[in-house]
C-alpha cells in the first residue's frame, strides 16, 4: 500500500541538494567539488530514482543564508533548469526538503531513496539524517500497518 | 612542621582581593597581572568577577562582542545546533500542492501522521507542532475533503 502523501526531511542546517536528470557521473563530481569547494567534510548520495539522486552534505552550518549560498553554487554548476527549480523552491520555502518515503505517480509509485555513495566524514548531519530517516521510515511502517 | 594555613571563606577572599584589584588597577596593572598577583597571594578569583572591578575602577564599559578578544581555544563552547525533527508532509488536492510541516517527538509524529495521511489541511503551507494536530485535528485539517492519489509536487 502506498499513501497519497510523500513524506520528506525539512532541514535548514543541513545542505542537501535534489539532482534530477542527471547521471551518476556529473551528480558525484559536483557533489565532491562542492565538498572541497566549500569544506563541507563529507557526502552522501541516495538514489531516488534513475537518474534522480540526492545529496546531503556533513557539515552543519548555522545559518540559512550559508546553506542557500551552496545550494546556489551547485545549481549554477549543474547547469540544470530542473535543479534551478528545486533551489528557487527552497529559497522561497527557507528550508530545504528531500524526499524520504515512496512516491505515488501515474504509472505505479518511485521507490524510496537509497544510499549509492558515501564520502568523507559521515558523524555529523549526515549521521543525523540518516537517523531521522530510520525514524520517518519506522513511522511510515506502522502508519500502513494500522 | 609548618603551620596549617587556614583556610579563607569565599566572602572574604572576594573582598581581600577587591582592595587589592583596585590598588593595582589605579597603578595600571593588566588584568592578566593583577591575576598573577592575586593567585600569588591565594586569593584567586573568577576573572569575569575580576574584570568587573577593573572595568568599574579604570571608568570602562565592557565592550560589544566582548568574546572576540578571547583566544578561541578559551572561548565557551558554543551549544550545538538545536535541531527539531521537522518532517514535512506534502501532496496535492484537487491539483493544487499543500504541504504540513510538523515536528515533535517520534510518539507524536506517529499520531499525528494518522490524521495527516488521511486528511489534507485546511491552509495550504502549515507549519506546526504534532501535538497540536493531535488535540485540535478539525481545527487544522480538512476532513471534508482528501489527498490526490498521484500528486505532481516540487519537494
């Protein structure tokens, strides 16, 4: 069974970036370069769906304006209208989302995003993420089930 | 054997190193000398408490963004981000997106996602505490009406 709703990550500490339409190649490369560009320590990539990944980065920063800043960088790098998209949404929204449960469309449903690619230092947000994941996860579980 | 110091009560120490401060302050001691003196003497004192009497004594206020001076391996450890566990909680109804952001504990969010799976709210963005979903969920959500069954949204 699949719920009408998606469920998703709300952060605004942590820099997560959606790349759609994009190979596994160009999403890893701008995902490093934005890591060591901007000392990010380490990265994660989930695949959500083919050639739609997610990353999210370990670094915590304090304030909006600084994860807005990378966020920008990577869309202007990606060269992409649909990741302009998602970052104009994020602006507007102040705070960035990711997908975490499966997603219900016309031909059946997107499965959940899963872990691709691991990078660098894992113990901060991404640590946090991941846990906050399971949890959304476990809830979704029981939410069918009842 | 040498004689057993005896040992100096918190209120005393405090005003014996007060008259010694300002004695030393009026002479143009640094701070970081007059601490030297003091803890020589026995009557070491918290340096903020310290810095309060020189500041009064030299007629100075304490300057903004005061922790600036401090070497930062001596600054006090900023408390890590105090970071909730928001989830958003977004789909369609009649075509057009609505979207509830909610944060509590795991507990809540459970009980509150009950209701939220079924029931769209009543405003389109809705950012908002689980628990309140729980005690008030008509006065949040639209139970007239339901959640598309495939939504086109931009997370």
């Amino acid at each position: 069974m699949v719920l009408p709703v998606i469920v998703g990550i709300d952060e605004k500490h942590t820099v997560m970036v959606d790349l759609d339409n994009m190979s596994f190649r160009k999403v890893k490369n701008l995902a490093e370069s934005a890591c060591s560009h901007f000392k990010l320590g380490g990265i994660i990539i989930l695949k959500s769906s083919p050639n739609h990944y997610h990353v999210v980065f370990d670094k915590p920063m304090r304030y909006w304006s600084d994860v807005l800043r990378v966020i920008s960088w990577i869309g202007i790098l990606a060269d992409n209208p649909n990741v302009w998209k998602w970052v104009c949404m994020q602006a507007i929204k102040k705070t960035c989302t990711l997908r975490v449960s499966e997603k219900p469309t016309k031909n059946g449903f997107k499965p959940k995003p899963r872990i691709v690619y691991r990078y660098g230092s894992q113990n901060q947000r991404i640590k946090a993420f991941l846990g906050k994941r399971k949890e959304i996860l476990n809830i979704l579980r029981k939410v069918k089930k009842g | 054997m040498g004689k057993k110091q005896r040992k100096i009560g918190k209120a005393v120490r405090y005003r014996k190193a007060e008259t010694i401060i300002r004695k030393l302050a009026k002479k143009g001691y640094s701070a970081n000398k007059i601490q030297r003196e003091l803890q020589k003497r026995g009557l070491g004192i918290r340096r903020k408490n310290m810095l309060k009497i020189i500041r009064k004594v030299k007629g100075v206020k304490k300057k903004p963004h005061a922790e600036k001076y401090i070497p930062r391996k001596y600054r006090a450890r900023v408390k890590p981000l105090l970071i909730g566990k928001p989830i958003a909680v977004y789909g369609t109804v009649q075509g057009k997106s609505r979207r509830v952001v909610m944060s509590g504990t795991g507990r809540s969010l459970y009980n509150a996602m009950l209701y939220v799976s079924k029931h769209p709210p009543k405003k389109r963005f809705l950012r908002i505490l689980a628990d309140k979903i729980i005690l008030f969920p008509r006065r949040y959500l639209d139970f007239d009406e339901k959640w598309d069954e495939h939504p086109k949204v931009i997370s």
